[in-house]
C-alpha cells in the first residue's frame, strides 16, 4: 500500500541520516565505546542504543557528538 511505502521511505531516509553521522559519533566516542559498550554486539543499532542508555556516563565530547548528530534511538 502507499502508506506502508511511505514509513519504509522515512525509515530508509532516517537510516541514511544515522549513518552520515555514525562516522563521526564513532570517531568521537570511541573510548566510550570501547569501556561502555565494548561487550555489544555491532549491528541494527546497538551501539547507538548503549550510548543513548549509558549517555549520563559518557565523556563531554562524545555526549555532545551523539546529541547533535540527530541520532535518535527509541
């Protein structure tokens, strides 16, 4: 149907954004990674998920890099 194809567009549009900005975050918030997240699996967004839990505990560089990225994890 047209409206199931216009959320996968968004979806798509959405996963394209995230990933434009990943590099970045990546870059940025690898040490927090490495210590915060080091035991998640890659893949479907759970590193982006354990950021976004763990985000109090991050460092003030990768906290900011992950806030202005527009990354939003649900």
């Amino acid at each position: 149907s047209r409206r199931s194809h216009l959320v996968l567009s968004a979806a798509v549009a959405e996963c394209r954004q995230i990933m434009g900005a990943m590099p970045r975050v990546a870059e940025v918030c690898k040490p927090d990674i490495e210590h915060l997240c080091g035991d998640v699996e890659r893949g479907e967004g759970r590193i982006a998920a354990c950021l976004k839990q763990k985000q109090m505990a991050l460092s003030a560089p990768c906290h900011d890099a992950f806030e202005n990225s527009g990354i939003d994890v649900n």
